[in-house]
C-alpha cells in the first residue's frame, strides 16, 4: 500500500513539473482525486470481470465479493 501512496505522489509531481508548475508539490485534494479515481477504474474492472457487485442500498452504495479471495 506504501509503494501505490508513494507512485501516485510521484506521477502527480512529475505531471507538474512536466507542465511547469510551481511549486510542484501534491494537494491533498489533489491526491484525494487521484486515488479516487483510480479506485473506481479498478473497480469497473473486477465489475465487468464479474468478480464483484455494485449496488445501491436506501443510504449508500456497497460492494459484494463474488468469488473467495
């Protein structure tokens, strides 16, 4: 888990640095969005490969195992 903290970090100053921008150092929001989105391809992923389902409940959405990990 480290190591992913440690990529993002980097991919994100690089793009800033990459553009010129300074300082090039990483908002938490910044990061925050990030991860989201990486989180959301990964689980569109495991959706379509039918390995988990996404729902909705009355307050929240949830996400259920299909196969044993």
């Amino acid at each position: 888990m480290e190591q992913i903290v440690l990529d993002v970090l980097e991919g994100l100053t690089n793009k800033k640095r990459i553009a010129g921008q300074s300082p090039d150092f990483v908002l938490d929001n910044e990061f925050k969005a990030e991860i989201t989105q990486i989180i959301k391809e990964v689980l569109r992923k495991l959706w379509k490969e039918k390995r988990i389902k996404l729902g909705r409940t009355i307050n929240n959405n949830f996400i259920e195992l299909l196969e044993k990990v």
